[in-house]
C-alpha cells in the first residue's frame, strides 16, 4: 500500500489543482445524490400525510420541487464536471509518469541499465502505468469522497433526523463496508495478482511467436509456442472470471448492506415517530437517505478488485521512480586530453580487481589501442573512462576534470563510446542515424562514406531504406558500421571503440579506421582492440595483462 501512496503523491504533485476540484466534484455528487434521495421521501411523504390531514391546499410544493430539481440538476452537472477533470488529470499524470519512468532508465547506472530488457521496460511503459489510471479514478478520489460524505450525512441524521439513525446508518455502512472489502481483499488480492501474471506471459509468448515465427517454423516449433501463449490466455481468463466472480459477490453483499441498513433506519425511525418525537416525513428522510449512501460504496468494487495488480504495478513503478543523484555541477574545461592515473578497477558485480595501478595519458589528436587477453579488462576500462563504472583506487581526468564530476550532459556532448554490441531500432537509415543528432542528408551520407557504407546503403535504396527489428536486413558487420557512423555523428572530442571492426575484413577495416581519424582529426582516440590492423592504425598500444 506504500507504494500505491507513493504513486497517487506523484500523480497529485503533477495535477494537483484539476484533481483536487475533481475530489470536489465527486463529494458534490454524493451529497447532491443523497440530498436529493432524502429530499425526495421526505416531500412525498409530507406531501402525502398533508393530504391527509386535509391541509394539502396549504402545503407549500414549490420550494421543495425547485430543490429536488436543482438537486438533480444540479448532481447531473457536477458528475460531467467531476469526470472531466479527474478524467483528464489522470491521463495527463499517466503521461507523466511515463515520461519518468523512462527518464530514470536513461540515467540508471551502467551496471542497471545493462540488465533492462526491452519487454521489462515496455512494460512498465505500458501495462504497468496503464494499471495505475485505478488509483486516483477508482481508489483514492471515491474513498476520500465516500468518507467525508459519510462524515456530512452523519452530521445532517443528527441534526435533522435524530442521533440513533445518524449512528445506525453511518455505523452500518462503515463496519459493514470494513468486513465486506476485508473479505474481498484477501479472495481478490492474490487473484488479480495471478491474473496480471498470466497477462504479461501471454503478451510475452505472442510476441517471441510472432518475431520468432520464421525460426519457429523452421525447427518444428510455431505449433508449440502458439499453444504455450494460448495456455497463458486460458489461465488469465479462467482467473478474470473468479475474480469477476468476487466481484459480484462483493456487489450482492453491499446491496444487502444497503437494505439491512435502510431497515434498520426505517425501523427507528418508525419506533421513534411511534413516541412521538418527530413527524413521519424525516423517518422516510432517513429511510431514503440510507438507501442513497450505498453510493459511497460501491465505486470501491472494482478498486478492491484490481487492488492486488494495482499494489504490484504501484511497486515496481515507484522502485523506477526513485530519485537519481543530481550530476554535480561545475564549469566544463576547454582542453580534452584523457588521463588515467594508478587506476584500479574490479569487475562488475565482484571486488576482485580487474585491473591495478594503470596510468595512461591521451593527447587530443592521438589514437591508443588497448589491447590483452579475453577478461584483461579493456571494456570495463573503456566503460571506467566513460563513467560508466566506479573506480576502486585512482583517477580518470579528462580535460584536468575528474569524470566522475563532470555534468552529465557536458560529458556526454564530448565524449561518445561504441560498445562491443549496439542496437538498431526498426525504421530507416536516416532514422537510424538521427538517433544521434538530428543532421542533413549531406552529413549522413559523409560519415556512411567514412564508414564504407555508403556504396551498400545506395544499393538498399539510399537513406530511406527500411532496418528490420533487431537490425534485419542488414548484415553483423554493416549493423556495426552504421552504429560507428552514428558514433561520428555526434563529433566527439574523446571516442571510446570496442572492438569497432569486428566482422570485417583486413582491407575494409584499414579504411573505417582511417575514415574515423579523417572524420575526427583532433578527437583522442582508444581502441580496445584484439586484430592487428586495430593496433596498427594507433599510435600507441598499450597491452593489458
């Protein structure tokens, strides 16, 4: 339930002001609606014992029937007004929160970053917020609203009716209400939890059958895996129809709360006109006004009934919520050159060292290959260098700035790593490029040419030709290059490579890594390399062992 609260503060910090008048107009709308119900028994029974005793000729009708007008009226135009607002503020919040979201998995720590996968974070982009839209529409609002609407009804029982209906009806319905969502809670929790489960595995299952379909098909296999995504279907739906289920018990239970307890206002109020202590028209107030505030209940059903998958949703959104370290602030130096200092780095996940007590300096304009075996450590340094994994002793400087205090956005405006795997969205070439900066066709067609892939894209119909998902239609080597020709987009002052020609031939090579120096004459460069035409290209090799 932490969470939940956690989720609606965020939602109520950003749309504060439409959903507070919201909150307003939902209180509104059950005191006009219980207002109007009482309002209602007591003139026709009023008007009816008048008639009776035979002074119905003086019996004023019209201020009671202009109040039950405008009460109705007036209730009409308080619930538009309360489902637009409320409405509107959620959707705006939802946006929000995406917006969130996604913006602490861009400035999560390498180390977290590197175990988001696409689903898990879609997810929480998309099922897991839109989950959320219950937490102000169909829990919180109503529950605020029906408590202080209860609250106003047991003031307005004791005043105008008498203080044992006042305390029966709000007593029943808060006790009762209490046992009945008690008991919902504990059927439905579990269930809505089991529910959203088998939710995400089918979406799951469709999805690999529909990108694995051809490979699927292949090994024998597409029969199998549309069963496996039917079977999670067949088990969301068989757990919706028991919480479905739930539900309509838990909608029987409050309506027989709200006769047993219009009943049991009927019954005193009756006993009490019986003693003579008020007329009969404000024991049929009570009676009517008892039946009306059922209202404030059964909105609350279908909140009870998503809470579980709400609460978990709420969780693991508000974990991607949690607030990141501000980037420190401070001038950004003028000069570029990279400075390594009796380094000591461990590996990811681990204390051991991976490296100890490096020290290397790169000049603006100069290239340096690190090169060692498989497990020596030259990602995790060029990672270190981009400040993208802690250091255990030492310093990396660059410009006479300590990485680790440089502003984020200024570090990442001069320096650009290419990993040892990149990614490739579907779209087009041009789109694939503009990820980096949004350049003319001249620029991008300048760094495909230094790339040597401006003959191949030409081939594929030039910069609108389509990338399939996951980089389909292009080949591992010109997937690799067009990532590197992205990297050059960006006209870094240091460029970090990983293993950048991985997949090419020797000749091929040579001219990508000669096409980058041309494209970035001054930039400080350092390859991680393992081929020999890497380390011929530098100027320096430094071996790692």
């Amino acid at each position: 339930m932490t969470a939940l609260w956690t989720v609606f503060a965020v939602i109520l910090r950003d749309q504060r002001s439409a959903l507070l008048r919201g909150a307003a107009l939902s209180l509104v709308v059950l005191v006009m609606g219980v207002a109007l119900l009482g309002l209602s028994g007591w003139f026709i029974t009023a008007a009816a014992a008048a008639g009776l005793a035979g002074a119905g000729a003086v019996f004023d009708v019209f201020r009671p029937s202009a109040m039950v007008r405008f009460l109705a009226l007036g209730r009409a135009a308080a619930r538009y007004g309360e489902r637009v607002l409320t409405h509107d503020a959620t959707l705006r919040a939802l946006e929000s929160l995406r917006l969130r979201v996604l913006a602490a998995h861009l400035a999560a720590p390498h180390g977290a970053m590197i175990r988001i996968r696409g689903a898990q974070a879609l997810n929480r982009l998309t099922a897991d917020i839109d989950a959320l839209d219950g937490v102000p529409l169909r829990l919180v609002l109503p529950l605020i609203a029906g408590a202080l609407a209860q609250i106003l009804a047991l003031a307005a029982l004791w005043l105008l009716v008498a203080p044992g209906v006042a305390l029966w009806v709000v007593g029943g319905y808060v006790l009762g209400a209490a046992l009945i969502f008690g008991r919902m809670a504990v059927v439905a929790v579990p269930l809505s939890r089991r529910a959203e489960t088998a939710a995400q595995a089918f979406r799951s299952r469709l999805i690999d059958l529909i990108r694995a379909r051809r490979d699927l098909a292949v090994y024998g296999q597409l029969a199998a895996q549309a069963g496996a995504a039917m079977e999670a279907e067949a088990r969301r739906f068989a757990l919706r129809r028991r919480l479905d289920r739930a539900e309509r018990w838990t909608g029987a239970a409050l309506a027989a709360l709200a006769s047993l307890v219009a009943a049991g206002a009927l019954g005193i109020g009756m006993t009490l006109v019986q003693a003579g202590l008020f007329e009969p028209a404000f024991a049929a107030l009570g009676f009517f006004a008892a039946l009306a505030l059922a209202e404030t209940l059964m909105p609350l059903r279908r909140a009870a009934a998503d809470l579980g998958r709400m609460a978990d949703a709420a969780r693991r959104v508000a974990r991607d919520l949690a607030p990141q370290a501000a980037p420190p602030a401070g001038e950004v130096p003028q000069g570029t050159s990279l400075c390594v200092a009796d380094a000591t780095l461990h590996r990811p996940g681990s204390r051991l060292p991976v490296l100890s007590g490096l020290s290397l300096t790169v000049a603006a304009g100069e290239t340096v290959a690190i090169t060692g075996a498989s497990g020596s450590g030259k990602s995790t340094l060029l990672l270190a260098v981009a400040g993208l994994h802690p250091l255990a002793a030492g310093q990396i400087s660059l410009g006479g700035l300590a990485v680790a205090d440089w502003p984020e956005a200024s570090l990442r405006g001069v320096l650009t790593l290419l990993p040892q795997r990149s990614t490739l969205m579907e779209g087009t070439v041009a789109e694939a490029l503009r990820l980096a900066i949004d350049a003319g066709d001249a620029q991008l067609w300048q760094v495909l040419a230094a790339v040597q892939l401006d003959g191949v894209i030409h081939a594929k119909g030039g910069l609108s030709a389509r990338i399939g998902p996951r980089g389909e239609g292009v080949s591992g080597g010109e997937a690799r290059r067009l990532a590197l020709a992205r990297a050059l987009l960006r006209r870094p002052q240091v460029l970090l490579l990983d293993e950048p020609t991985e997949g090419l031939d020797d000749a091929t090579a040579a001219l990508v890594l000669r096409g980058i120096r041309a494209e970035l004459p001054g930039a400080a460069i350092v390859i991680a390399a393992h081929r020999q035409v890497e380390t011929a290209a530098a100027d320096r090799v430094l071996e790692l062992r």
